[in-house]
C-alpha cells in the first residue's frame, strides 16, 4: 500500500513528502524541524497514505495550535446534504479538521461523501459504528466482537480516514478506578460507555487495549494515525482529574510507547470540564506521562453552567490549555449539551475556538504569531477599514458590522466619531505616525 514505507520510515532515511512540505507553509518551524518532530512523535502529519489533500495539516509541538470541527448524523437526523454544508462551513470558517461523527442512515455512505468532499484532514470513531452494527445485527451494543471492533476501524481506514479515536485506555483498571470515585457524571463518552459496558458484561479486557497490536498493523498498512480516546474524560467539572481519569491516561502513555515503537503516529485526547484552576495541571500532566505526543482536547469547558454559551466556556478552557502546551482544540458549539448544532453552529464554533487558538499561540510565540495582531493593530491606527476587515478571523462578520455602523467619509472612527482618539493625538505627535 506504501512502496516507501511508512511517513516515520521516510523521514528517518531524508525523504520529505510534498504533503508536509505543504502543511509547513504558515507554520513557526521549518518542515526540517516538523519532520523531526514527526519522527520524536512530538508531532504528526494527519493523512491516510490514500488520500491526496488541499490543506493537509501537522500537529504538535512548536506548531499553530489547530482546530478541529465535528459533524455527522444522528439515527433523528440524517441529511447527508446537510453535513456536506456543515463541513463546507467548517472549512470556510478555517477548521484544519473535521471529524464525522455519524451514527445515523447509511454511515458507510455519509463517511464516505465527507471524505470525497473533505479539503482537510478527517477523523472518525469507528467505534461508534461497530456499536451500532452488533445492536443491528446481534441485538445487543455489548454482543459485538472483537472482530467487528477492528473490521469497522480497517474499513474506516480502507475508506481514507486519516486519523481514529481509539479508546484504548478503557481498562478494567480504570474502570474499578471510576467505580470508587464517586464522580456526579459517570462517563460521558459515549465510546467509553459503549467499551466499559461490553467489559462489565463479558468480563473481558477491552480488546482495543488486549489486541493492541492488531491496531498498530492496522494503522502501519494504511499510515493511520491514532488519537488515543478519553473514554473517562471529566463530564463534570467537580470530576475532573480524578482517579478514573488519571489511570486511563498512564495507560495512554504506555500505549504512546508501543506505537513510538512500531512507527505508528499517535496523539492524546483529553478533557472534558475542568474548572480555570486545574486546566495548566491537566495538561503538563497528560504531556509528562504520555511522552510530549500531541495532545487534543475537548474545550475544556471550566464551567457547567452556561448553556447556549458553552463555545465561549470551551474557549475560555481551550485559550489556557493552549498557551500551556495543549497542541489542537476540538471546537465546541453554542448547541453543546442542548442539541445537534446546524449550519451556523459551526461556523460560530469553529470561529470562536480559532481566537482561542490564536490567543494562546500569542503566549507560546509572540514574535512568529503577532506579526497578525501587529499589521489590525496599524490598520486601526490609521483608520483603513477595509484592510481591518480582510485582516479578521471572520471578515464576513466584521464586514456585516461595519457596514452598519461606519462613518460617511471614514475618516472618523465608527465609535468615537469625531472624538477618535488616535485621530485626535496624530496631530499633536505628528501626522506621519498615523500613515504606518
């Protein structure tokens, strides 16, 4: 399936592929550094070794912090049209991911549309399908097998997937861990839930965890990486880095350590809801036991409270991780806890988890990723309105904006008027300052 081996294989003996020549470009390190990165396993480049990509994307230390934006049906609402415009708004809106999510209708087909349609990298959980599949066709989620657990992911893979969530750390270990921790939430993943009930019932070890190994040849033969799953992520913020939680992660590590070992790509998903004062401990926690791989979490959201507001909580989470070594943020949308969001969940999702992620590049490097900052900030000063615009993470909304309020000969400023304050001084420090 690859002639020159795997992507590590062919970085190791100086062969660069085009792909990550390509996912370089806009980055702080050169793809020299980005590929050592990938070979440490400090980084990843995210690409099926079938597929072809317009916007292929690396991820990991030293690098823009990326964002990923999820879609996909649901056995309420299957509309394959729309989650192709789910994904196109996504991608508009500057998603370097997309995962589909999909669990209703024909999911082989939705997979399988988004990925023909896809410009960035895609992710899956085929454990979601397995699941539904051995309700199907056995009666019952924890009646599957191991076989249909890894028959759906290499199909997955087959299909062009680029990356999975696998979650292997759901462990008996770490389910009797969870069963004394008294947490309010239990576990709110529902791959984790689906995995610790089939344990519970056959009383057999998780075989994503026992036939390991399976899945590492699974992932070598199609250049898959592996994004190790949270199955006990914090649902609440009062569980967040509990016993449960921490036991999953050693197990996360341990497994980093065998895909290092095989040449397989891997990162770390983690939480969940953890309150402001545990995000920083968090992540140095999950980058100390897991090695430095690529870590991916979901917000966090540091608080419960806030439904219809759970993007800006996520992002609130997501700025801190970040700046404190967290590589990629899974977008949150307004709808998170309510409801399946639409078109335009999306795109406010996706918008407002790029700010975080560009606020905490900020704070990791301030002297590649505020030359953006720098080039709005003389744009104010000098009153260029439309150079503003095109400069924002959202032109169209900031051109909505404008439109609504500028002044008739846009020499003032739309909130001062008259009173502009930059105006104002330029005259008095001198009129040259203000052309920039």
């Amino acid at each position: 399936m690859k002639e020159n081996g795997t992507l590590i294989e062919r970085l190791n003996s100086g062969d660069i592929p085009t792909a990550l020549e390509r996912a370089a470009e806009g980055e702080p390190l050169g793809v020299e550094d980005i590929a050592a990165e990938v070979v440490e396993g400090t980084a990843v480049l995210t690409l099926n070794s079938l597929r072809e990509l317009a916007r292929p994307c690396a991820i990991g230390r030293g690098l823009r912090t990326k964002v990923n934006a999820n879609l996909g049906t649901s056995a309420d609402r299957i509309d394959l049209a729309l989650e192709l415009e789910k994904l196109e708004a996504a991608e508009d809106a500057g998603a370097d991911t997309v995962m589909d999510l999909s669990t209703g209708g024909d999911i082989d087909a939705v997979r399988r549309a988004v990925i023909g349609k896809s410009k960035v990298p895609v992710g899956t959980v085929p454990i979601y399908q397995a699941a539904i599949e051995s309700q199907d066709r056995r009666g019952s989620i924890v009646q599957m097998t191991s076989d249909d657990m890894f028959e759906a992911i290499e199909r997955h893979a087959a299909d062009g997937v680029d990356f999975v969530t696998v979650h292997c750390g759901v462990t008996s270990r770490a389910i009797e861990a969870l069963q004394k921790t008294g947490r309010i939430a239990d576990i709110v993943s529902r791959g984790g839930a689906f995995l610790s009930g089939w344990i519970l019932f056959n009383e057999k070890e998780n075989p994503l965890y026992s036939e390991f190994d399976r899945l590492l040849d699974i992932a070598r033969r199609y250049e898959l990486t592996l994004s190790l799953g949270d199955g006990f992520r914090p649902g609440a913020v009062a569980d967040a880095t509990d016993a449960a939680q921490v036991q999953e992660l050693i197990t996360l590590g341990e497994l980093v350590g065998r895909c290092r070992e095989a040449g397989v790509q891997a990162m770390v998903e983690g939480p969940g809801h953890v309150p402001l004062g545990q995000v920083v401990e968090n992540v140095k926690l999950a980058k100390d036991i897991c090695r430095g791989a690529p870590f991916y979490v979901l917000g966090p959201l540091v608080t419960d409270v806030a439904p219809g507001y759970d993007h800006i909580v996520a992002g609130m989470g997501g700025a801190l991780a970040a700046a404190s070594g967290a590589d990629y943020l899974c977008y949150v949308t307004p709808r998170e806890h309510l409801g399946l969001p639409g078109v335009e969940d999306v795109r406010e999702g996706t918008v407002v988890t790029r700010i975080a992620a560009h606020a905490a590049d900020l704070a990791k490097d301030p002297d590649f990723f505020m030359r953006w900052d720098n080039d709005m900030s003389r744009a104010r000063k000098a009153l260029r309105w439309e150079e503003q615009v095109e400069l924002s993470i959202n032109p169209s909304r900031a051109r909505g904006i404008l439109s609504e309020c500028s002044v008739s000969d846009q020499s003032g400023c739309t909130m001062c008027g008259e009173f502009c304050a930059m105006r104002f001084i330029a005259n008095y420090l001198g009129s040259d300052r203000n052309t920039c």
